[in-house]
C-alpha cells in the first residue's frame, strides 16, 4: 500500500451463533452450521450496515462463516467471498480435547499476557496468527482503499490478533471484553497501521 490518505474501513464480525456435531464445549475444527438464531444474527447484522456503503463482504474459508457472509451479504446487496487468513486458530493435537484442557488454557493465557511464541501442540502459535491475520487485512486494505468492507471471522483470533496489531488499544484489550456473535468491530487500516474505533466486546463471557 502507498496511499496514506485513503484507508480501507474494515467492519470486522464473529460469525454467527452456530451448532457442530461435537458435543458442546469440546474442542473442534468443523465448520459447523448456523442455528436459527445465528441465521437471525446474520440477517441482523447486515441490516445494520446498510448506511455503510459496503463495497464487499469477505469471510475465512469456515463453514459458519461462509454461511454469515452468505447471509449478510444477500441482505446488503452485495457479492461476498471466502478468504484464507481469517480463520480461527488452529489448535492441532488438542481437536477432540475439552475446552478447559490444561494445556489450552496454557496457551491462551500466555497470549493475552504477550508471550506469541506459545504454541499449541502441533497448531498455531500467536505470532503465526497475528501475522497470518495481518497480512489478510492489509491484502484486503490494498485492494479496497477508501471503500468499507464486511469481513466475517473468528472470536478467538479477532481477541487476540486486531487489538495487537492496532497502535491506539491495549494488547490484552479483549481480556474481558468478550466478542459476541455477529456485532462488528470497526478497524481502519492504512499503509502504516491498524486502528480500533470501535470493540464491541461485553463483560458478560457468556456471549462467547
């Protein structure tokens, strides 16, 4: 990116509430599905960006999150289209393990008090993420200078990568500010930096 004065709008969104084969609170990489509250949300959603101009709407390449962008994007008008880079972290040995798992929480916790070299057994570490992250957001800032783009993606990775690669917020922002189902962050990005001017998250931990 070269021009300084002409920054992409991202409208960045956990996708909506959704359902998996796994039984709840195991630790899955499906795709899953919406339920009908997340279709609900979805609908909701792109609703409330009508006003915003949106140019496109870009999701990860996870099944909910297509189905968000799907949605959201029939009801905005536009074209919408799936994306490697904003997917959820990947957690590799740990599929199948409960989220409380020892090691897990191990992870999570050395993430938000800023250790990215931990990594999760045969998956990510932080630095993988944020970067990966990174790199999605400025491919996209380059191609939509100046434009408003819907991006649907992941609670776990947008706590964790938007609030550090943003200059003007606290690394461990989301620390208990938790992100809700499809209710936007909003993040400027131009040649140079990322900026939150808006975080949706609650204090409630029960929306995630």
């Amino acid at each position: 990116m070269s021009d300084l004065f002409c920054p992409a709008r991202f409208f960045v969104a956990r996708h909506g509430d959704a359902a998996y084969e796994t039984p709840r609170g195991v630790i899955t990489e499906a795709g899953g599905w919406l339920t009908p509250l997340g279709l609900s949300q979805a609908r909701e959603l792109g609703e409330s960006l009508r006003t915003e101009n949106i140019a496109t709407v870009v999701c990860s390449n996870v099944a909910r999150a297509q189905e968000t962008a799907r949605v959201a994007a029939e009801m905005l008008g536009v074209d919408w289209t799936s994306l490697p880079g904003f997917e959820e972290y990947r957690v590799g040995e740990l599929v199948g393990q409960r989220f409380g798992e020892a090691g897990m929480q191990r992870v999570l916790a050395a993430w938000m008090d800023g250790d990215l070299d931990a990594a999760f057994p045969g998956g990510e570490s932080g630095l993988d993420v944020v970067n990966r992250y990174r790199e999605a957001l400025r491919d996209l800032a380059d191609q939509y200078r100046g434009e408003s783009v819907l991006v649907i993606s992941h609670g776990g990775v947008m706590s964790l990568a938007l609030p550090r690669l943003s200059a003007n917020v606290r690394n461990d922002l989301a620390r208990r500010q938790y992100i809700p189902n499809a209710v936007p962050a909003e993040v400027l990005v131009d040649a140079d930096s990322f900026r939150i001017e808006h975080w949706p998250g609650k204090a409630d931990k029960s929306v995630i």
